[in-house]
C-alpha cells in the first residue's frame, strides 16, 4: 500500500511539474506554434515608387471633401503578380500591453503611424508606437474633439494633414482592386466590423469598430497588420472573410460607441481608405 501511495505522489508530482514547465514556457511554446502553423508567406519588399502610375493620377491626391473623391479608380491594363507582400513594420496598438484608454481605441492611429513608417523607411520601436499614439490622439482631439472611432473620410484628413501622405477612399472593395494597390506599393486602410473577423487572438469576441492594414496578398489571403493584437504582423485572413468584415463606421463622424450595435456596425459602408506616399 505504501509503494502505491509513493507512485501515486511521484505521479502527480510529475504532472505538477510539466503543467509548470508548460505555463512558464508558454510564450516561446506559443511562439513554435505560432511558427509551425503560420503559412509561407512571399518576401516582404521595401517600400520604393511603382513601376507604373493610374491612368487617373490626378483623381488620388483629390481633398476627402471634394465630391470627385473616386469611387471606382479605374484598374490599369497590367498583369497583377500572383502574390505580393509588403515589408510594413509593426506594433500593435497597445504597444506596451496596457489595453486602457487611448489605446483601446487606437487601431486607426496605430495603422496609419504603421502606414507613415513604411513610406518613409523608418522601423517601429515599443517606445516609438507609444509616443506616436499619444501625439496624434492630442492633434485629433484639438482637430476634431475626439479620437475614438474615426470615419474613414477623417482618417484621409488624417494621413494627409497630419502624415502628409497621399491618401483618398475607394469604394470599390474587391479582390482585384486590392490587389491593383498593394502591387503599387500602396497600403488599404481597411476599416471593419471588428466582431466578424476570425482573428482567434481577439479577447471578448473582438472590436465593435476596427482598422487595419492590408499589405500583401497571397493566391487566397490577405496578409495583414493587424494592430488589435500583438500577434498581428503578416496575419492572414481569407479574401472573403476580410471584404464580408469591411464596412465604415455607420455615423457621419467619429467620437462615441454609444447605442451603436453590431448590427448598426453591419450597415456601414463598404469603402477603404488608399494610402501612398507624397514623394
């Protein structure tokens, strides 16, 4: 009886310590997973002009308040690569892991501060993300009295007054336009019903109102920076899964989620924001 009890607490003292093995390495094991599962992905090309231009130049650097803004720029008569990806840096909005406000609310800020550090060559520090989101949340409240949920039309305002960057909308969400831009060396500021997109790494079944970056594609995915999670860099949705979640916020402005619901978010427009450099 003795020796049974022995093993038995030899046993259990062997599952205790492999269940604290595992919780004290669970970030690197999460990290092999994260790799052993994550898809081969193409090489990510530094940001350099396009070797063609629209044969509508100037309808992209028109004003966001101009009714002209394209609502279908026209799609050049050129063969897209099979798959592209853009080398975007990245850290997500929260990035020092404090989920309090303004960070909760920063996915705008974060993509567009990615959006500027790839136009201009530049990497992403911790410290640098946390700066360049504080800063611009004080401009949008002294531009705008808040920062929370910005529309698409005030992130253009944003990219081009703040950034100076070429920015304008395009409501033709598909597939091949997607792809025209990201073959160009621009970036799709996609803005989303944060509650439908399958992103697993979400908590509480993810974000009412969502932005973030669409910088690649492959034959069947997007590939993202994804700012609404520190596993975002080159995450991948499926084009479907992406364009059914993209829809603008469903009020004339920004400021507030009051008695917006998800079904109010799913009314929202489908449109994204075009942003490239002013170089």
């Amino acid at each position: 009886m003795r020796k049974i009890r022995t093993k038995i607490i030899v046993f259990i003292l062997i599952i205790l310590l492999f269940g604290a093995t595992l919780f004290l390495n669970r970030v690197r094991l999460r990290s092999l997973y994260d790799g052993w599962t994550r898809p081969t992905l193409p090489e990510a090309q530094k940001f350099q002009d396009a070797s063609f231009k629209l044969q509508d130049e100037e309808r992209e650097s028109t004003s966001v308040q101009d009714d002209s803004v394209s609502r279908q720029l026209p799609i050049t008569n050129y063969q897209l690569p099979t798959e592209y990806n853009l080398d975007v840096p990245f850290q997500s909005q929260a990035p020092t892991l404090n989920w309090d406000m303004p960070y909760q609310e920063a996915c705008e800020e974060a993509s567009l501060i990615m959006a500027d550090a790839f136009f201009n060559g530049r990497g992403l520090t911790v410290e640098g993300m946390d700066t360049s989101i504080k800063k611009l949340v004080d401009w949008q409240m002294k531009r705008f009295g808040y920062y929370e949920d910005t529309t698409p039309a005030e992130v253009v305002i944003i990219a081009q007054e703040y950034f100076n960057l070429k920015a304008t909308l395009d409501y033709d969400v598909s597939v091949d336009n997607i792809k025209k831009y990201i073959s160009q060396n621009k970036l799709i500021l996609a803005p989303a019903a944060g509650k439908i997109l399958p992103n697993p790494n979400f908590k509480n079944g993810g974000p009412l109102y969502h932005m973030l970056i669409i910088r690649g594609y492959t034959q069947d995915k997007f590939i993202t920076n994804d700012p609404g999670t520190k596993r975002g860099e080159e995450f991948v949705y499926k084009y479907n899964d992406l364009l059914n979640a993209i829809h603008a916020w469903p009020r004339a402005s920004g400021g507030s989620k009051r008695d917006v619901t998800e079904a109010e978010m799913l009314t929202g427009e489908k449109v994204m924001v075009v942003t490239f450099s002013s170089q």
